[in-house]
C-alpha cells in the first residue's frame, strides 16, 4: 500500500481528527440493534489513544437532509463507544463552530470527543471549502478509517484532507486498501471472480473491470438468466434484463476473444413464485419450465463452482448466487460461503465484497474464516471497478 497509515507518522500529543463509519442501524427507541460498524473502529481508535494521540471522531448517520434532526443523533454511539473502550467519550452537540474547537483543544492524550452528525449540515455531501477548513481546526492531523464513505468526495472525507497533514488511513482502511488493492492488482493465481447478486446493470463496470484481469469468472443470482437467454436458452419466468441481452452477448464474446473462462450454471433450482414457500425443483439451464422461475443455483453448478474455487489462489466474491434472504434459495450462496472457506483453509486469498454477500456470510456465520470481508458496498463495488476512490486518493502518499 502506498499510503502513510496511522503506524507511519507520530502521533504522540497530537489531537487526531478520525473519520469513522458510525452509520449503525437503530430501533424505534433509538437502541442500537448492530454495533458492528462501531466494534470495526476500536483497533484504530486504541492504537492512537495508545500512542498518546487524543482522538476527534466524525461520522455520519442516515439522511438527515442537512439539518439537525433528534432521529439522527450520534448521542447513543458515545454511550455504546464509552462501553467498548472501557473508557469516558465526551459528545459534542454540533461538528463544527467555536464550541466544538475548544473542546477539541481541551482534550488530554488518550481522551476521546464523539461529535454530532455530520450530515445535519448540506455542506458536509457538498464538500464545500468553508465547512471543510472548520472541520479541519479540530484536530492537528487527519485519519481515514472510514472505508464504506470513501466512494464519495465530502467535506469529512476529501475536502478536510486539504486543510491538514498528513492524511493518514487508519487500520480497517489499509486492511481494505490492501485486500481489494491484491483483487485488482497483482493476485495470486489462478484468480477467480464470482458475481451474483440481482442485476447486470449495477455490475457491468466491475465485470468489464474484473473479466480483464482474472483467470476465470463464475456468474450466479439473477444477473445468470440474462446471460443464458443472451445465449438463446429459454429462462421461463426468471428475472431478465431486456435491454442488457446485446451487453451480455458481448460480454460473453469478450471472454471468448480474451481468452478468460466465464462459466454460467448448468442447473437452477426453480418454483412458480417469488416465495420461499413456493413447491420448487431442480432443472437443467436447458430446460427451464415456461411458467417457472429461476431462485438459486443447482448442486451441479455448486460442484462445479467449488472445483474451481479449491483450485484457485485468489478468489474474490460480490453478489449472492440466490435469493438468499429465503432459506430455500439460499444453499448456493451458503455453499459458495462455504467452498470460500475451504479454500482459505488451504492457503487461498480470499475477499468477499461488501453489501449482500457480507451480509449473507455473515448470515451463515463463516465472516472470520475467509481473508477478508469488506466493510463498504458500494466502495468496494467502486474498488473492483478500477476506479480511484476520491477519500483514499486523497491521503498522503508514503
Ligand atoms: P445485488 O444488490 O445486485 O447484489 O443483488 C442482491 C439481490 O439479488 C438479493 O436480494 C437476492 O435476493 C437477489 N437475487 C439473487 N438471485 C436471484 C434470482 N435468481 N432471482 C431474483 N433475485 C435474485
């Protein structure tokens, strides 16, 4: 990685200003009901704090249209954070403005100030300049930990950087920097890609961006079926998208004047319904019924995405291969979950992108035996793209 982390600068008697991911999802009695996000920050916030840094944590949480709004307080993410640490976290009613600086300035090594949400200001997503420079008196040097925001160029997370140095990523951000770098840099291989997950349409650039640089591309969920109808098969009832038929046909050309392996399933497990309830069988790919839609992959497919996977160094994975949210259609997902695992076990790199795949990992339990799950959705879909994510861009280079 060629960004200066947290392990690179010193910190000591310095006040840190970390952009963190806060955005935890809340109860109607504004309780926590996950705090993952939260427990993903200790490492960072424990490593300053342990340097002799005093820690500026900024966040944002849900959509608060740019005004305070009592719904969105980060109040409760200092009471939780308090707990995790095992140590008081002052909160600050606001982000930015004169009360808050000399808060900042008040703050001893090894103590921690949470402040409110950055998003009950518009300038935070329009990254104005002004808003930035604010931002940026609370502290003396500026940490990214916060992966999952780092797609988007806001004051917290690109506009700040130009007002302190260095501009440091924090833990959880060079871990993800490192493993989604490896995916599109330089992988061991042979290097497998599996997508899944609904649609073609919000994974073209990442399956143009991946087909040029892996060995073999495996293609579950409901994005298979137009694929299959591109190559003239019959898909019944199953999920298709009409105008990406031409785009799937050229994908599939490509792959062929590339000299890459693109496997589509050769079974599907069918029902009439969209309903986990709904009576549902197995079919070859060929043979899908009329009236009948597509819901998972079939076990031979699972044993052929296995063999590959086992036989890969690197795999990286985005996408469900089913409709993993009904227990029914989930045994393909759970079974690539589990073939990840097998083949971590035996030496492989395997990463698993964010959103509905780190989702359905977690699911079955298996998020600590794969190399890496990532944090951020739509940053690691960004990532996988090929594109420079602006909030990583702008950290300092080592
Ligand atoms: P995405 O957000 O594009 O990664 O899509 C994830 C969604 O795709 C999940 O909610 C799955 O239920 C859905 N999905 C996966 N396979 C299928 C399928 N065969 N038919 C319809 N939806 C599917």
């Amino acid at each position: 990685m060629n960004k200066m982390t947290i392990n690179d600068s010193d910190v000591t008697g310095r006040r840190c200003l970390v952009r963190v991911d806060f955005n935890v999802p809340f109860d109607e009695h504004l309780v926590i009901t996950d705090d993952t996000r939260i427990q993903a920050s200790i490492p960072t916030i424990s490593a300053l704090l342990a340097k002799g840094a005093s820690v500026v944590l900024m966040s944002h949480l849900g959509r608060p249209k740019g005004k305070p709004d009592p719904k969105y307080t980060l109040r409760p993410v200092a009471t939780r954070l308090s707990e995790l640490l095992g140590k008081p976290v002052a909160f600050a009613s606001d982000c930015v403005g004169p009360e808050v600086e000399a808060m900042s300035r008040a703050l001893g090594p090894g103590e921690v100030l949470l402040l409110e949400n950055l998003r009950y200001h518009a300038e935070e997503e329009a990254n104005d300049p002004s808003f930035s420079r604010q931002l940026a008196a609370l502290g003396d040097v500026y940490v990214n930990d916060a992966f999952g925001s780092a797609h988007r160029a806001h004051a917290s997370t690109e506009g700040v950087t130009h007002f302190l140095s260095p501009c440091l990523a924090g833990l959880l951000m060079e871990t993800e920097i490192e493993y989604l770098g490896q995916a599109v840099g330089t992988p061991a291989r042979p290097y497998t890609a599996i997508l899944g997950g609904a649609k073609i349409s919000g994974k073209i650039d990442v399956i143009q961006n991946l087909l040029g640089k892996v060995d073999t591309l495996l293609i579950g969920g409901g994005m298979m079926f137009t694929f299959l109808k591109a190559k003239g098969m019959e898909i019944g009832s199953s999920l298709l998208e009409q105008d990406k038929l031409e785009l799937a046909a050229k994908i599939l050309a490509d792959a062929e004047a590339q000299n890459r392996r693109l496997v589509l399933p050769v079974d599907t497990v069918v029902a009439g319904a969209f309903d986990n309830d709904s009576p549902s069988r197995i079919v070859g790919v060929d043979a899908i019924p009329a009236d009948m839609m597509g819901l998972d992959i079939g076990p031979e497919t699972i044993e052929l995405f296995e063999e590959i996977i086992l036989a890969s160094k690197t795999v990286i994975w985005n996408g469900p291969m089913g409709v993993f949210e009904m227990p029914n259609f989930a045994v393909g997902t759970n079974a690539i979950a589990q073939a990840l695992v097998r083949a971590t076990e035996a030496g492989a790199i395997t990463v698993v992108g964010g959103g509905d795949s780190a989702a359905a990992i977690t699911q079955a339990g298996l998020e600590a035996k794969v190399s890496h799950v990532s944090t951020g959705g739509g940053a690691s879909l960004e990532f996988l793209e090929g594109k420079e994510l602006p909030g990583v861009a702008a950290l300092t280079a080592k």
